[in-house]
C-alpha cells in the first residue's frame, strides 16, 4: 500500500509538476481506506462469532488506516502549494495508465486478503450486485439532477452529455463525494436491519455497506484524477475538504456497525458482578440446605 500511494502520487507529480507533498496529502487516506475495507470485507466473511478475537483483528485493520494519516500527515508537512500555477494537466493515456494501476493495486489488494485467508475467502466475496446497484443508481440520480436543474443545460445537447460532465471536475467530484457519504449511511441502515438476526445475516449485509464504500472511494478516486485532466488550479478542486468528508463517512460507517465496547459497557459489567460476600452467603445457605435434607 505504501508503495502503491508513493509511486501513484510522485507519478502525477511528474506528469503535472504539482508538489509531491500535496498529492500524497490528498491520496493517501482514500487509498489506506480501500485497503481497510478490503480487510474488513475478510473479516465478514470469515466472522465465527469470537468476539474478543474480532475486536483484536479490526484494531490490527485500524493499524493500516493509521499508516495512511501518517502518510498523509508527512505529505502536509512537505507540500509547497505556492507553485501550482506552474502545473499542467493530464493527458488522456495518463489517466488510461492510472485506472490501470488503481486496478492492479486493487487486485494485488484482494489477492493478498484471500491469500491470507488461506482461501476459505475468493475474489467473489468482493463482488456485490446489490451495492453496485446503489453506487451506480445514486450517482445516476445526483448526475441527473445537477442536469435538470442546470440553467446552462439548455446549451448543449443530451448527446454531449456524457462530454460535458467529464469535462466538469467539480460536478463529477461533488456527485461522487454523495455516492460516498450515501454508501455510508446505505450501509448503515442495512447494518441496522438484520442487527437482531443471525450472524450470517448480520454479516451479509454489512458486507455489502463496506464494499459499497469500497466501490465508491474507487470511484472517488478515479474522479480525482479526471479532474486533474482538466483542472489546472488544483487548489480550487478543494481535496483536502472532500477527504476530511471520506474519513467522515468511513469513521460513521465503521463506528456503526463495528463499534467496540465503551468504558461505560466496560465498568457496567464490572458493577453487574455479583460480590464476594455475595457468593460466599449463597453458598453458605446452599450447603445448609443439603444438611437438611
């Protein structure tokens, strides 16, 4: 992963002459999410009910989103913005290149999980017809009425439509950045209504609210980079806001469905123990009762 986010980013810093220290600012935190979804998706499919072993498993998850904000943090501290009105944009066949590489980072990312897993997971746990439905359907609709509503929309014809929203980065970033905080709350409601099932139902549909998130930071990034093929002033894209509402997003999901037990639930149980004297009086009067009989 970090190989993947280091040579993603000093690649686009090459091709554009934006510093380096800003682009893995802004790509590092997606990237470390898809890793940790990818991760997560494992840890459904392959969930047996342990609790405390679950709970372990998910902080070593965290682990990975950590390595990402340090990542991101590093970026921060080194980034020069005062240069981007030096910049350039992407061709078209660097934009081709990178949706290769984000494939292959996704593969090798799925692989290594199955890998891991010792095969009792395949790649078609990755697959959900369900949440592409609602990735696609919700960006569909969020395209759709920017169009409707659009005063300009008069000018062009519906055949230039798809011309015209790739060549708008703001629209296409503002329409992924609803996909992703609706795959959030999509898997929330889905986490909530099978919470009172079986663990299989549980984890089923909680499968498909992480790989709809999953899906959508793919998208997200993606859009990025279209963005960068078209947008000179990279300032104005304003990425750094549309990461702080990806972490959002994934920390509610997260939280919601694979929250850990609170210091309250903690000292509950504690307090819910029956004391020493207690027990001691109970079995008193247990071996009492026995002499009596």
């Amino acid at each position: 992963m970090v190989i993947f986010i280091v040579g993603y980013s000093a690649y686009i810093s090459y091709k554009t002459l934006i510093n380096f220290g800003y682009l893995l600012l802004i790509f590092s935190l997606p990237v470390a999410i898809l890793k940790t979804f990818a991760e997560m998706v494992s840890l459904l499919a392959t969930m047996d009910g342990n609790a405390l072993e679950m709970t372990s498993t998910i902080s070593e998850f965290y682990t990975i989103f950590l390595i990402g904000c340090f990542l991101s943090a590093c970026g921060y501290f080194i980034d020069e913005r005062q240069k981007f009105y030096e910049t350039k944009t992407l061709s078209d066949f660097d934009v081709f290149f990178l949706l290769l590489l984000l494939i292959g980072f996704n593969l090798v990312n799925i692989y290594t999980v199955v890998l891991r897993s010792d095969f009792q997971i395949s790649f078609g746990e990755f697959w959900s017809g369900p949440a592409w439905l609602g990735v696609l359907s919700s960006l569909g609709i969020a395209l759709t009425l920017y169009v409707i509503f659009d005063r300009k929309s008069e000018d062009w014809r519906l055949l230039e439509y798809p011309k015209y929203v790739l060549s708008n980065s703001k629209l296409l970033l503002d329409a992924v950045m609803s996909v992703v905080l609706m795959s959030a709350i999509f898997g929330a409601i889905a986490f909530y209504y099978t919470s009172q099932s079986s663990i299989a139902s549980v984890s089923v549909t909680t499968e498909i609210g992480f790989l709809s998130m999953f899906y959508a930071v793919n998208i997200f990034i993606l859009a990025m980079v279209s963005a960068l093929r078209v947008e000179r002033n990279f300032l104005e894209l304003d990425f750094t806001r549309r990461n702080w509402h990806i972490i959002e997003a994934f920390a509610f999901l997260t939280f919601m469905s694979l929250a850990p037990p609170t210091m309250w639930d903690r000292f509950s149980a504690y307090f819910d123990q029956t004391p020493p004297e207690i027990l001691e009086l109970q079995e008193r009067i247990s071996v009492l009762e026995d002499l009596a009989q």
